[in-house]
C-alpha cells in the first residue's frame, strides 16, 4: 500500500471530515480511499475497465414531450436483453423520474444510457455503472452439474 499526502483548505478538510461522520467512516483514509475510487470509476478517463457492469440509469423527463415515454420504453425494449428492470414515478402534472436497470457489455450499456439520458425533453441524467468481473450468464441449479457463476462487482 502507498502512503498519499495531500494538503487541503480547512472549509474541504470540515466537509471531508462531516461526510466521513454522516457516512460511518472510523477514518479520512478510508472516507478519501472511497471518495477516490468512485471518481475514478466516473471519470471519462479510466471509466468502467471491465468487460461487464450493471448500472442505473435515472432520469427526469417531461412526460407530455413529443412521445418521450414511447421512446424510452422503446429504447429499452429494443435492449431488452440488457434491461432488467425500469421502475417510474410522477413528480408533477408533466414530470416524471424513472429509474432503469441494466447489465451486460459495458460499452452496450453505457452506449444506451448516454442516449437515453441524451433524448430531447430529458431534463437531467445520471449514470451509475458498477463494474463486474465473472461471468454475466446465469444456470439454474439443475444445469451444469449443480454449479453457477456469479459475477462480482469490482472494488
């Protein structure tokens, strides 16, 4: 394990220290390895570096625009074999949030979320990929002599 120095503000080394109490962290090594390991995840530039991952995907959309509904649920029907399961609620008269699962090949899953997130009349989108290693398919018991693989997310 390497040993990091950093030096902060005092008004970013309170907001660590508050999140690591809101949090439950018995330490800023751990709050900022946290803090830390999910960035990098997010960042464009190291992304999701394993073949598979599982995501949500939420949004905020206007209901009302211009069959905005339809092409969603079009959009994940089209990928059924990657969408797991889509979950939405009513925020108002126009506004709804919906929440949709998918797992698979990374590049397909972030592909279809970026664009679902990019539809006109999406008015905020947020992509939550966690990668996995292992396998992605699924046996029942009876298959395979009794065996199945489970994927693991990476941490």
């Amino acid at each position: 394990m390497h040993r990091l120095t950093i030096s902060l503000d005092d008004s970013m080394a309170a907001e660590i220290d508050a999140f690591m109490m809101a949090k439950g962290y018995s330490s800023r090594s751990e709050a900022m390895r946290d803090l830390v390991r999910d960035a990098l995840v997010r960042s464009s530039a190291v992304g999701v570096t394993t073949a598979n991952c599982v995501a949500a995907v939420s949004y905020v959309y206007d209901y009302d625009g211009r069959d905005l509904a339809l092409r969603l649920e079009r959009a994940q029907h089209e990928h059924h074999d990657i969408t797991i399961s889509s979950m939405r609620t009513r925020l108002d008269h126009r506004h709804c949030m919906e929440v949709t699962l998918f797992r698979g090949a990374t590049a397909r899953v972030q592909q279809l979320a970026e664009s679902m997130i990019a539809e006109k009349g999406v008015r905020f989108g947020q992509i939550n990929l966690v990668p996995i290693r292992g396998d992605s398919s699924h046996h029942s018991h009876g298959e395979h002599g009794g065996h199945h693989h489970h994927d693991t997310p990476v941490l």
